[in-house]
C-alpha cells in the first residue's frame, strides 16, 4: 500500500502592506525644505492673476465671481503656506539658500516674491473686500503692496548688478559670459506690476499730497518697468534669433517676456483713471493720460501677438523634443493673465467688443493653462518629486 503523501508546509504569514509614506520621492520628510527655491512663488502669481483677471473682465456674473474668489483664496493661503517654508529653507538650510541666490539664472527668480505679494494684495482689494470688508481689503492690498514694491525695487537693482558683475569677472578670467536667457526677465517685471497694482491704490489713498505721491511713484515704476523690461526683451529676443532655441525644459520661459507687455498695457490704461483720481476726471491732464494709456495700451496688443505666437512655437518645438513638466511651467498663466488684464482695461476704455472678446479669449487659454498646471504641481509636490533639486 504506498504511503501517504507528506502534509503540505504551513503557508507563511501574509505580510501585511507597508504604510504608504508622506512624500515618498524624499529619504525623510525634513528634506521638504531644503530645495524651497523662488520660483515657487510663480505658483502663486499664477494663481492670484486668474482672481485679479477675472475680475477685470467685461462679462461678469456668479460662476465668474466664484471662479475669483476661489482663486484668491487659493493664492493667499499658497503665499502664506510659501512664506513660512521659504523662511525655514534660509533658517536650516543656509548654504544651499545662498547658493540658489548666487545662481545665474535661480538668482533672477527672487522678481517672484515681490510679483507674487502685489498679485496676492491686488485681489484682496479687487475680490478679497467680499470676505474681508472694504477698510480690510484695502489695508492688506496697501501692507502687501508695500512689502512687494520694496522687495520688487531692490531685485530689479540687485539681481542686474550681479549679473553684469558675474560677466565682468568672466571676461576678466577668459570666460564666456552667459547669454541672455527669459528667466532675466524676472527681476525686472515686479516695478511694473507696482505701476498698475499701485495705480487701482491711488484712488484708496486720502486726497492731497499723499495721493499725488503715490501717482507719481507708480508713473516713476512705470517707467523703470517698461525700459529695463524691453532692453531685456530685445536682448532674450535676439538671442533666440540668433542663439537658436533654448534648452527644452527651458522652453516655457519664453512666455515670460509676454509679462511686460500685458503688464504695461494694464498699468498705461489704469494710469488715466488714477490721473483722473488726482486731478479730476474732467481735466486735461487726465484726458491726456487716458488718450496716451489707451495708444500706448492698443499698440502693445500686437507686439504681445507677436510675441504669444512666437512663445506658443518655441513650446510646441521643445514639446517635440520632450519637454517635461517642472515648475518653469507655471510661465504660462502669469504673463497670459497681464494680457488679459490690459486688453480688459483697453475694452473698458474705448468699449470695444473686438478687444472685450480677445479679453475672453485670452481668460479661457489661462484657465486652462493653470488648471493643468496647477494639477500637475500638486501631483508632483504630493509625492515630493517636485521638492527635489531639478534635475
């Protein structure tokens, strides 16, 4: 008779599944911090400028309204959210803090604080005052314009400075200086956002002395954005007609040269109203300023054509050639939502339904462009991919 077969081993324990672990593209949830970089706060101008374009557009109503408010609340609580983990990264991680600030092109995003303060402040007046009350509104709006004007101010002096400091010392050692890049445009945008946020504050502010000075600084911004702002844009554009096109996953700056545009012909149209605020709205100084602020305002919607078109190529070619998603990404809404915010203020100033529909046209490609960018972003900060040194 044969033998029974032997009785089969015990099955081993199942091994229950490991925890899933908060953020687990990183070694340990402390290195959150150490990569805490400025171009972060693109997030939050991209953010901020959907509440602050929304708001300026000719068609209004409750999904509109809705659409701001949620985006600024949005943008608040990113700027708050970026502050802190900012200033942890320069508390604990100083050296690598400093070394992001001497970067040649990282050095340039410190434009976005300063941008990301004014966008933040604008629509606490312009969407926040639902929440908040007016006298609130306009205290936040007047603390965060000051702190981004400031900040705003001193980068676009500094980061300059640095960098024709840099090229000297490379001529001087035999090196190749680096070449114009969009990122230079960073530093020098934030006067101007100062200029147009600034100007819908010349109205908030007292009459009398006080309310002239503040025109006039905002005129004085003006002028400093707009000038360093296209010598900057004529040199990255004639880098890329000569240099070739950028490096792939530098492609989406390209968009940033669009901030100076959109953002001038915001501030030129808002001028003529703060001018009106000023000296009143019947006289010849405002009407001057408002016929110049809508020329001027007219003229940058075809260089902004030019370069949208010229920006949307140099993405689709680097989408060819596999563009990846980072945060330089977020170049899509900001400098999107200034030209919105001009060409709506164009409308509202000569009643033209040709430019209140471009305005609309315009609003719909930011809206889809920071839904997926901001759907990204979040995916990638969740897991911590994001949270690391670019590679």
């Amino acid at each position: 008779m044969p033998a029974a077969p032997p009785a089969p081993a015990p099955a081993p324990p199942a091994t229950p599944p490991a925890p899933r672990r908060l953020l687990p593209a990183l070694e340990h949830p402390g290195q959150a911090l150490e990569h805490v970089t400025p171009n972060w706060f693109a997030s939050v101008m991209g953010t901020g400028v959907v509440a602050v374009a929304a708001s300026s557009l000719p068609l209004q109503g409750v999904v509109l309204d809705a659409v701001a408010l949620v985006a600024w609340l949005l943008a608040a609580t990113l700027l708050v959210v970026l502050a802190v983990a900012f200033a942890l990264h320069w508390r604990r991680h100083r050296a690598l803090a400093a070394g992001y600030a001497r970067h040649p092109v990282m050095a340039g995003f410190y434009g976005a604080p300063a941008m990301a303060l004014l966008t933040t402040g604008a629509g606490a007046h312009l969407v926040g005052e639902r929440l908040l009350g007016e006298a609130a509104g306009v205290a936040v709006f007047a603390v965060l314009w000051v702190l981004g004007t400031t900040l705003g101010v001193a980068t676009a002096v500094w980061v300059p400075f640095r960098t024709a400091t840099r090229a000297g010392d490379a001529a001087a050692a035999g090196e190749r200086a680096g070449e114009p890049l969009p990122a230079w445009m960073m530093p020098v945008v934030p006067p101007m956002v100062s200029a147009s946020t600034g100007a819908l504050l010349v109205p908030e502010v007292p009459a009398g002395q006080l309310r002239l000075a503040l025109l006039l600084a905002c005129a004085a911004l003006f002028g400093l954005g707009l000038l360093a702002g296209l010598m900057t844009a004529t040199l990255v554009h004639g880098r890329l007609l000569t240099g070739g096109p950028l490096p792939v996953q530098a492609a989406p700056t390209t968009w940033i040269t669009l901030g100076v545009v959109g953002q001038s012909a915001t501030a030129a149209v808002l001028l003529g109203g703060a001018t009106a605020a000023v000296a009143g709205a019947g006289s010849d100084a405002a009407r001057v300023v408002h016929v110049l602020g809508v020329a001027y305002a007219a003229a940058m919607v075809g260089f902004g054509g030019l370069l949208l078109f010229l920006a949307a190529a140099m993405t689709a070619h680097a989408a060819r050639r596999g563009l990846r998603f980072s945060l330089t990404w977020w170049s899509f809404t900001f400098p999107v939502g200034t030209c919105v915010t001009g060409t709506s203020g164009l409308a509202a100033a000569t009643g033209s339904t040709a430019a209140a529909a471009l305005a609309v046209g315009l609003f719909s490609l930011l809206l889809l462009a920071c839904a997926l960018v901001a759907g990204r972003t979040a995916r990638g900060a969740a897991s911590g991919a994001l949270l690391l040194p670019a590679g």
